[in-house]
C-alpha cells in the first residue's frame, strides 16, 4: 500500500510543471537534446552508467594481485599497515573518479545551460523563469549524484574487500573501510563536477553570448586535456604538491581512517574548502548568466 502511494505521488509530481521541466533537462543531458533518430551514437542512460562504472571496476581487478593474502605472504609482507601502503592505490581511485566525472562533465557541456531551442519552446508559456533555472538546477543535482555513485560503486566494494582480505582484519573493518572510500570518492567526484560548472557558469556571466559559443570549444579541449593528464597522474603515485585536488581528498581520507601525517593534517582542510567554493561559484555564476 505504502508503495503503491509512493509511486502514485511520484507520477503525480512527473506529471506537473515542475516534474516535466525536471525530466526535460535531465533527458536532453542524457541525449543531448537531439531526437535519437539523429544520430546512431546517442546512448541511453543505462549504457552510459554502465560506461562511466567500467573504468573503477577494471581498476579493482588490476589490484588482485597486489592484495593477494597468499602471495603477500609468500613476500613477507605479514605486519604491513595496509591502511598507509594503499595510499598510492587510493589517490589513483580518486584520480580516476575525478578525471571520468570531469570528462563527462566537459562532454555534456551544450546540454548544461538552457539553449536557443529552449528559450523557444519555454518563452511563450506562462512559466516564471525562476522556475526553470530551479527545474534545471535540480536536474544537475540530480545528475551530479548520480554519476559519482555511479563512477564510485564498483570500486567502493572491492577495493575495501581486498584491502581487508590482506589484512585479515575483521569482517566488520569491511563496512567502515567501504563507507569511507565511497563518501571520499563521491565528494571527489562532485568536486570535479563542481569545478567544470564553475568554470562554465563564471564565462558565460562575464562573457557575451557569441564570445563564450566562440571560446567553448578550445576551453573544452584545454580542460580534456587537464584532466587526462591527471587520471595519467594517478598511475604515478601521490605528490607532495598542496594545490592538487586529489591530494586534499587524498588527505581527508586518511584522516577519516586514523592514518594522517603531518602533510595530510595540512592539505585534507582545502578539500571542504574547495568544495564549498565551486558550489558558491557555480550557484552565483549560474544565477547570473
């Protein structure tokens, strides 16, 4: 009975303004906005989860080796901390989570900001404005949400399986181990999400409308590359550097696990800071432009 309700106020709100502005603008970031007989490269939304979670759940699998109980003892790791000597596999799943959720980010750039098409099609009806950057701005939290979760899923169960397996800590290290990683990585990704939203809503404020249109594509290539280069850089290892992002999350995390050092104590503040910036940038920036 109780479902039943539930299901029946959700069609409820679909079916208002609101809930149609709403699943308009998370439709058109899903299929950018174009009819799906258009192009034969348009994915539904399921096949690009599944798309954004392969690139975590490879990454696990490539650590079977390093985690081996078995083969750690065969090495004569037995007394390893492996809360600290998995540091340079957590900054490379923190590496990865940003540089997937920017890039889809970037990708999906066009559909972020109502366009031409939707100013046509929504002008002429008696829909306040405030409404619509609402509707919009929900649909981005929405989709925000899930894409980190997404990204972060896999990972959050078998990294922290394997990390405790090799351990032969307790089952119930498990549970706080995979909570830890999950909330690090999905704030990691909702910061690199943030960031190209800020970067976005900050130049088409300040910009005119042609000069921003002018400047997108080369900006969106400056900020591929960026952020390749930094999933490149996960495979290399943390850096002592304080202005990378990864490493303030990096921080944050072995603070949450008891395991900081004197560096991580310093950087792991500028994580919340961030954080609270871009999405002080992007809801300012946004309202404006």
């Amino acid at each position: 009975m109780r479902m039943r309700l539930r299901r029946t106020s959700w069609q409820q709100w679909q079916h208002r303004p609101f809930g149609r502005l709403t699943a308009h603008f998370l439709q058109k970031m899903v299929r950018g906005g174009h009819d799906e007989s258009e192009s034969e490269l348009d994915l539904s939304a399921g096949a690009l989860l599944g798309i954004l979670a392969a690139p975590g759940a490879f990454t696990s699998l490539l650590m079977l080796d390093k985690y081996s109980a078995f083969l750690n003892w065969m090495r004569g790791r037995l007394n390893d901390d492996l809360y600290v000597t998995s540091i340079p596999d957590k900054y490379l799943f923190l590496c990865v989570a940003m540089a997937v959720t920017g890039i889809v980010t970037v990708l999906k750039w066009d559909q972020i900001l109502p366009d031409q098409q939707d100013y046509l099609n929504l002008a002429p009806l008696p829909i306040p404005s405030r409404r619509v950057l609402f509707a919009n701005a929900l649909a981005l939290l929405g989709a925000v949400v899930v894409v980190a979760v997404d990204v972060n899923l896999i990972p959050a169960i078998l990294f922290p399986m394997l990390v405790t397996t090799a351990a032969r800590s307790a089952v119930q290290a498990f549970v706080p181990f995979a909570l830890t990683h999950i909330g690090m990585m999905v704030l990691a990704s909702v910061f690199s999400i943030g960031s190209v939203f800020a970067i976005l809503g900050t130049l088409s404020a300040i910009l005119r409308r042609a000069t921003f249109r002018a400047w997108s594509p080369w900006l969106r290539g400056v900020l591929l590359i960026a952020l390749l280069a930094l999933l490149a850089a996960g495979f290399s290892g943390p850096v002592r550097v304080r202005f990378l992002p990864p490493v303030w999350f990096l921080g944050l995390y072995q603070i949450v696990q008891g395991r900081p050092t004197a560096f991580f104590n310093e950087v792991a503040p500028f994580a919340l800071w961030g954080l609270v910036a871009a999405f002080a940038t992007v809801a300012i920036s946004y309202t404006l432009s």
